[in-house]
C-alpha cells in the first residue's frame, strides 16, 4: 500500500462521490426493526492497515471485536473493505476464523476514507461503527457507543442547551498501548491523547475514524470528504465542517481503544515526517475559516488554543507555545496517573521524542517549500504506513 493519498491538491474539491457500486456479492436486507429495541448496528473497517499490521496483531484485534456485548454476530452486517491490500490467503483465514466477517471488494484506487465511506454506503444498519484492524478494543466498547444513541432528549438538553432531536455522532476514546521506553515516548507524542478519566457523554469538535460511530442516514448526507491533500486527518475537517454546521459530536468516554504504535524505524520515520505534511495543510484548511479581517497568525493560535480547551490535539508545528505545553503536561499528567511506571521511562524516552518533533517540523517544512514532495516521494517509493 502506497502511504499517501493519490489526490488533488484543490482545496473545493468535493468529497468522493458514492453513486457507482463496487464489485461485491449482493448484501442482505435489513434486518426489521422492533421500535422498542435499541437501533440496528453495521460495523466497518479496512484493509488498508491490513499492510503494516503483523498477523498476530490482526487476530488479537479481531478477537477483541468478538468479545463485545452486544456479538458483532448480531450486527446487520460486519463489513471488510478489501481495495486488494489483504493477501487472499490472510483473508480466507479470517472469514474461517470469524464466520460474522464479509469481504467487500472495491477498486484499489480507493485510500483509506473513501474505503471507509464506500463501507458505509453498503450498510443496512442504522447506526455505522468504524473499526480499525490496528487497535485492540476493550469488552463494554461498542455496547457503550451503542447506547449512546438512545440516549434521552432531556439528558441531552441538560449537556447542551441547543436541544437536538437525536444523537447522530459519537465518538470513544483510543489512545496507545504498551508501557516502557519507546511506549512513553508514543503515548506523548502520537497523535491520540489519554483517556479523559469521565464517565458520561460529553460533547466534543473531534473524533478518530477507528472509534466513531454515526447514524446511517446523517453520514451519507454528510459525508467524510474524500479529496483532501491530507495523509490522514479527513476527519479533522469533516468534525469541523459538523460542527459548524450547528451538530454536536459526542464523546463516550467508556467506548475505549488502544491503537498500535508506529511499527519499526521506517514506519516511525515516514509516520511523523507525514504528521508534519497533514499539520501544514491543516493550517490551510483551517486559515479558510478564519474570520474577515484577522491575521493567518491569529487563526492557527486560535484553533490550537481552541483544540487544547476542547480536549483536542489537532494544530500545527507554528502554534501557540502555551498551547502545546499545555498539551503535554495533560498528556504527561494523566499517562503517569494511569501508570506510574511511565515516570520511570520518561528520561530515557526523551531522546525519541526529540527525533519525533524534529520529523514533524521537518515534514511541516518541506510541505511549505514543495506541498506534494512527501505524498508524491511515499507513492514512488511505496512507502506502507
């Protein structure tokens, strides 16, 4: 799998359009719906992490879907979207291993939100759960986003006083796995923060497409845009634009993950360097939005500041120093609070996240001088992330 995103760098380009249909066996019906129960439920994920994910950590991950409450057997559907990164004999092995598992072809050309979007078109529940390959799920996860949605009005108008008819959008927590050198230096300096500690439906601007769920309809009317000049972060924007289109993204904080790290030196290296590429181009995205009259400047600070108050970590290299101190003292706050042995790690684990800043503002740089360079060298090179 190449790393990066075969896109356009036009910033009006519209999300992927879904009206084709990709090469699949046919679907099944859904499922008819008592009004009493809770909604029906389809789950997604792709093959597109398939790549860097060892096989060993694919089952285990696989495993910790099985072991849900509600059984992902009881979903309409659980889709694997396969563009053809997944070797056919990896494939046979899962649907043998887990018989509730669907293979659903695409094109090949499809990246990572487009495969993810594709899925969702081919759903019949009514609520889409996204999953990752590369992340390890704890057992009360998908009941705890489930419920969520059938949260009561009335609850939701104490959190929020613009009072909605229903919840459309919720989103758990991840964060990474491991304690130990190079553990301590990922769960501070990728990309997912700590869990938050709550325990009740908070409302948030943010979420991570490997532990997100939407109602159906709401999504196909709103779709993750697809054709962005960014590696990852589609979702950044596609929260930003829900957001300020007046919807409430909420978080619940008990649907929890564990991603995967960065696996091995060149996987590390091209990760953060593509970090760096995604913070300039989210910098563009979000000066767009600036309101008339302020300074570029103005807006970046805003948003990280923003981000900070809002428990998300979402900026550029160029922000605010108060705000990304103030990130990394929450993050370390709350890792050693969650094991102390962290403590002990961190001195050793300075030296690697000086390599991981470092490779962001690299990545940050070289994106403003050549904006394509670094997608356009990992597709040369087929670079897997």
């Amino acid at each position: 799998m190449a790393a990066g995103p075969r896109v356009s760098v036009n910033l009006s380009s519209q999300a992927l359009s879904l009206d084709s249909q990709p090469r699949s066996q046919l679907l099944p019906e859904p499922k008819d719906k008592d009004s009493s129960a809770s909604p029906s439920f389809s789950i997604v994920l792709e093959t597109e992490n398939l790549a860097q994910a060892d096989l060993a950590g694919l089952f285990r991950s696989l495993t910790s879907l099985e072991a849900q409450s509600p059984s992902p057997a009881q979903a309409n559907e659980v889709l694997l979207v396969d563009g053809g990164d997944a070797p056919a004999d990896v494939l046979a092995q899962l649907c043998d291993r887990y018989p509730w598992l669907q293979i659903y072809s695409v094109p090949p050309s499809l990246e990572y939100y487009g495969a993810k979007m594709w899925g969702a078109r081919a759903t019949t529940g009514e609520i889409v759960v996204y999953y990752d390959s590369d992340c390890i799920y704890q057992p009360h996860w998908l009941g705890s986003i489930l419920a969520s949605f059938t949260t009561s009005p009335q609850i939701q108008s104490e959190m929020d006083p613009q009072l909605q008819p229903e919840i459309q959008v919720v989103a758990g927590e991840t964060c990474t796995q491991g304690v130990g050198i190079y553990e301590t230096a990922m769960a501070i300096a990728y990309i997912f923060p700590q869990y938050s500690g709550q325990t009740s439906l908070q409302p948030s601007t943010r979420y991570f497409l490997n532990n997100v769920a939407f109602r159906r309809d709401f999504l196909l009317a709103h779709p993750i845009p697809t054709d962005l000049p960014l590696y990852r972060g589609n979702c950044v924007i596609h929260a930003q634009n829900l957001v300020d289109s007046g919807y409430t993204i909420w978080r619940q904080p008990l649907a929890q993950a564990t991603h995967a790290l960065p696996n091995g030196v060149r996987h590390f290296f091209w990760r953060f360097l593509l970090i760096g590429y995604d913070y300039y181009w989210q910098q563009r995205l979000l000066q767009r939005r600036q309101p008339e009259g302020s300074s570029p400047q103005a807006a970046v600070n805003h948003a990280v500041d923003h981000a900070v108050n809002n428990n998300q970590e979402c900026g550029t290299p160029t922000g605010s120093l108060g705000g990304k101190l103030a990130i990394f003292r929450d993050r370390l706050r709350k890792l050693i609070a969650s094991d102390w042995r962290h403590a002990l790690f961190l001195p050793l684990a300075i030296p690697i996240l000086v390599t991981a800043a470092l490779l962001i503002y690299v990545g940050y740089a070289i994106t403003a001088r050549k904006q394509s360079y670094l997608i356009e060298l990992c597709d040369k090179w087929a670079v897997e992330i």
